[in-house]
C-alpha cells in the first residue's frame, strides 16, 4: 500500500458526503478522473460517468458516493436536535446502535458545516432518574452542537439537515479504520485502475460511474441504467468481515488479510455466473488470492444493473464494524482489490472483453 493511495482513501473517506448531498465527492471524483485522462459527464440526478475508452466491449465500474447519515427532525427549545435515520426510520432503533452516543458529528448546515456531538443521559443524573434501557429509540440521544434554537436557525438548520460523523481516517498497523469507507474505498480502487491502466492496454471500452443515493434503493444506479447499455458492470463495494470475538466463523468466514472478495450472491441478487468465473480466474493467473461469500444483508448497484439485463458482478474488500464510524479494512486487501481489476481490464477468459 503506498502512501499516495492511504492519502487518496483518507481524503476521500473524509468529505462529507450524506445520501442526497453527495457534490463534494462527486466534485472531487470528477476532478481525479478528468486529471486520470478520462472525460466526464453527469446525469440530471448527479451521477459521475467517465470514459476511460479502450478497445473491445463496454465494462462499467461502479462505486457509490453516498454515506450514511441522519437528518435533523426537529429543534429543540434548549437547541438540542432531534434525529432521524437517513435509510429506513422508526419509532425505536437497535439496542446495538449504542456506538452511535458520543461521536462527534457535523451538522451540514446551509451556512456551513457545524460541530456537534450526539449525546445522552449518562452517568450521575442516568443513575438517579433513569431505569435500564431495553429498547433504543430516536428519543433516547440527540445532537448537541451548543448552540441555541435561534442560532441554529439563523445558520440554515431546519428539519431535513443532513448530519454526519465527524471522524478522521487513520493507519493502525495494516489497518485503515474510518467512517465511510463504505464506498469511498471503492471509489479509490477504481480511481486506481484508471490511472494503472494505460488505454491502450484496455481490453474493454472503460467506463467508471459514481452514484448517488446507493443507500436507499439504490436510485442513481437505476436511473443511469436508463440512459446507457453496458456489456458488463462490476459493482466494486464494502464486504463483511466476520473475524471478531462473538461471531461464529459458519455465518461469516471472511476475514481481513486473506485478500478481496468475490460475492456470489447479496441480499437482492444472484450476480452473473459467467462473468464471476471469468473473475476469479483473472485472479487465479495473477496469482491473487480470493475470498468467497454469500451476503445475506447488503445489497449494491449491481442489482440495478443484472434488472436492466446487464451480466454484472460484486467483489468487495472485508470490512469489519460496517456502517459506522470506525469501519476497518485491511490495506494489503485493498492493493489486492485493486491488482486484480486491473488485470481483468487489461485481459481476460470467459468470452468477455474484447471482440
């Protein structure tokens, strides 16, 4: 792993980027793809879409710019902001979402982006006045930014604002653990195997799309189905890591350090057969070993694209703690994800590529 892609995965890992309001990743993707030789365009709902160019038939690789987030439901009268998930929203939330109380966040105001920390009843005054939690609800921790209602007001906060976590991306031996590494890890790979990859080394027509709004329902990626028709797309994403104390090795036998992942089948689809074994043997004569998996909880954008009758697949890099502020994944993984689309670019088996 060299320090110019750490740095690249650091900067883009750190921008804010909330489902919804995803310009300053995007503005920073297109820039590193223009800057890469490749030329850009964006679609009416924001979608990136760069033209690597090559010979052969049309390969997509995707990556998504949106991370997880909440947004502000209401203000309190004593400045403290009430909370709604960005995804999917309920009365109660999951006891385990606990990590949530106490991480810094930045409330994306109109004005600008404001510092805050979600916060709760602890210590002393939970002892005195409040019993043992059972349940985790929206009312249960709040945003505290220490400011009034009426300076919260005055800045542009209003019920819909965005709020993210507000946590820096660090190297922990061969770790990296930041927040949305999910997708912004692939975003870098990606960025990678343009710049890696010469065009005329390309064994496919190249193409690389950044999308809005993965995290629910995926919408830029069904959107951009519309408009263009791919030979192949391979959605590049987050994988899930079991390899931590309390999770048994039969549900989730990935682990950091073994190399990226080839995904067979998410919790939307089953990914096309030909063109996952076409993969994994561009992996077996480049001598880069894999991981397999069957996700039952995650989706990507490759299920818009296999809808729209393109042969897509999913390859990943495991990522323990998922959809929080201190995802973790394995660098050498990431060198490896990274290898491995640029030896499927250059040439490959299985009837793909160039015709």
């Amino acid at each position: 792993m060299t320090s110019a892609l750490f740095d690249l995965i650091k900067t883009l890992s750190e921008l804010p980027g909330p489902v919804g309001q995803e310009h300053a990743v995007l503005d920073y993707v297109e820039q590193a793809w223009r800057a890469a030789g490749a030329a850009t365009e964006r679609t009416a709902i924001g979608n990136v879409v760069a033209r690597g160019g090559g010979r052969g038939r049309k390969l997509l690789l995707v990556g998504h710019a949106d991370e997880l987030c909440y947004l502000v439901r209401d203000i309190a009268p004593g400045g403290f902001l009430w909370l709604a998930n960005g995804q999917g929203w309920e009365r109660s939330t999951s006891v385990r979402n606990w990590f949530t109380v106490g991480q810094r966040v930045q409330v994306l105001a109109r004005s600008s982006a404001l510092p805050g920390v979600i916060a709760a009843v602890t210590g002393h005054i939970a002892t005195l006045t409040l019993g043992e939690p059972h349940e985790l609800t929206w009312n249960d921790f709040w945003v505290d930014t220490g400011l009034s209602r009426q300076e919260l007001l005055e800045r542009g906060v209003t019920p819909g604002t965005r709020v993210v976590w507000d946590a820096a991306t660090i190297q922990l031996g061969s770790h990296v653990v930041g927040k949305a590494l999910d997708d912004r890890v692939p975003l870098a790979v990606i960025t990678e195997v343009l710049r890696r990859v010469p065009r005329e080394e390309r064994a496919w027509d190249l193409t690389l799309a950044c999308t809005v709004q993965e995290e629910v329902e995926v919408i830029g990626a069904s959107a951009l189905v519309t408009l263009e028709r791919f030979d192949a797309a391979i959605a590049v994403e987050i994988g899930l890591a079991g390899d931590m104390p309390g999770v048994d090795e039969r549900a989730m036998p990935v682990r950091l350090g073994a190399g990226p992942v080839l995904v067979h089948k998410d919790a939307l689809v089953h990914y096309d057969y030909a063109l996952t074994r076409a993969l994994e043997q561009v992996a077996a004569d480049a001598g880069i070993a894999l991981q397999h998996a069957v996700f039952g909880s995650i989706g990507s954008d490759g299920v818009a694209f296999m809808r729209a009758d393109v042969p897509s697949a999913l390859v990943a890099f495991p990522t323990r703690y998922t959809h929080s502020p201190f995802e973790t994944g394995h660098l050498g993984d990431i060198e490896a994800l990274i290898t491995w689309l640029c030896a499927f670019v250059r040439g490959h088996p299985g009837g793909y590529g160039a015709q």
